[in-house]
C-alpha cells in the first residue's frame, strides 16, 4: 500500500506516562491512529474492497455508503470510476466535487479522499518513454507514464485550468454554504478547500520559479 502524502485536519492529542522511570510519549492523530501507523490511502480503490480495473468496477456491487452518507449511488458509481484511471484522476475529481457536490464534502471521508487525489505524487520517473500503444500495458505504466515532479505538477505546468477552475468553483461553493458567523456547520468545510487551494498555489509558484530561472 502506498503510503500517505495528505494531511490531517484533525489536532494531534498528546500523552505522557511513566514506567520504570521511563517516559513514553503518545501522539494520537485521529481517532484511533498512532504517531507512526499508516493511514490506508483513501485515493485506492483497494482502500474500500472495489476493484481497481474499470470493467471489473463495473460488475461489482457497490455500496452506497462506500464513502459515507454525502452521495447517492450513481454519484457513488461515478467517483469510483474516476479513481481507476490514476493519472486522469485530479482533473475528473476536482470537476465532479465542482459541480454543486461542494456540501458533500462535510464528510471527513470525502474530503481526505479529494486531498489524496491531488497530492498523491505516483511513480517518479525521469526519462519517460513515448506511448507507442493504446493502452499503454499495466505492468509497464509507469515507465511510460511516470512523472518527473508528481502527477500535480504535471497537471499544472501542461493543463493548469483543468485544476485551478475547478478549485476555484469548490471555495466558490464552499463559501455560499457558509451562512451566518463561524459557528457554521460548513466552517470546516471553507477552511479545508482554502487550504487545498494553498498548496495547489505553491505548485504554481514553484512551476513559475522555476520558468524564470531558466531564463
């Protein structure tokens, strides 16, 4: 299992105890998840017992509570299929959450989802190869797919709207929900999409510096 590059909004909680005059320190998470565990990564089918090939998706039963209460069973179906194909995926989730689902992602499970979409990196590979076939063979699809700076990266410097429109439609949406003071049952939702948005801007900003030092 890959392992996790998305962070946490949940606030670490601390705890010290002594034995035998040793200190030991714990650090939990969220939830049960101790400093040091591993976070099933929530961008793999494998994470929720789906198939991770489209045609086999396909005839397999989906529950609709596979990623919580915030969707119906053909939205279900829809971002399940968008998670098989690992390196179209940013575009497809971020346009799916952009189109009024703004309010789904009250659900915690949704939104480390849509984090882990867009900061999982992938294979790094640095001399990929020209696809000479359609489609490119599974056990060789990082060879030719693989990317020099993560998957993000790539997206930003060859088709920076398909990531920036999107995001900038999900704070849209994510800022009409919040109604009233910050009491707001969609405050976390407004802080999550700004912060997804930051770390997409260094993206940009890293991109554009490095432009300019070549010139």
């Amino acid at each position: 299992m890959q392992k996790n590059i998305y962070t946490s909004d949940v606030r670490p909680n601390w705890a010290c105890s002594m034995n035998n005059y040793q200190a030991n320190i714990t650090m939990n998470m969220s939830g049960n998840l101790d400093f040091g565990a591993q976070l099933p990564n929530k961008a793999l089918l494998a994470s929720y017992q789906l198939e991770s090939n489209e045609e086999n998706l396909l005839h397999q039963d989906i529950n609709k509570q596979i990623f919580g209460d915030s969707l119906n069973i053909e939205e279900v179906e829809r971002l399940a299929s968008y998670l098989t194909v690992e390196y179209l995926r940013i575009p497809l989730v971020l346009e799916f959450f952009s189109q009024d689902r703004c309010s789904s992602l009250i659900n915690g499970n949704l939104r480390q989802l849509l984090e882990a979409v867009l900061f999982q990196p992938l294979p790094f590979n640095n001399d990929a190869k020209s696809i000479l076939t359609i489609p490119v063979p599974e056990n060789r699809k990082h060879e030719y797919l693989g990317t020099r700076f993560g998957v993000l990266m790539e997206e930003v410097i060859r088709a920076p709207n398909a990531v920036l429109e999107p995001l900038v439609r999900i704070i849209q949406g994510s800022i009409k929900l919040c109604i009233g003071d910050y009491t707001s049952l969609f405050v976390p939702v407004l802080l999550f999409t700004i912060r997804l948005a930051l770390s997409v801007v260094r993206f940009t900003i890293i991109f554009h510096e490095k432009c300019a030092s070549l010139k």
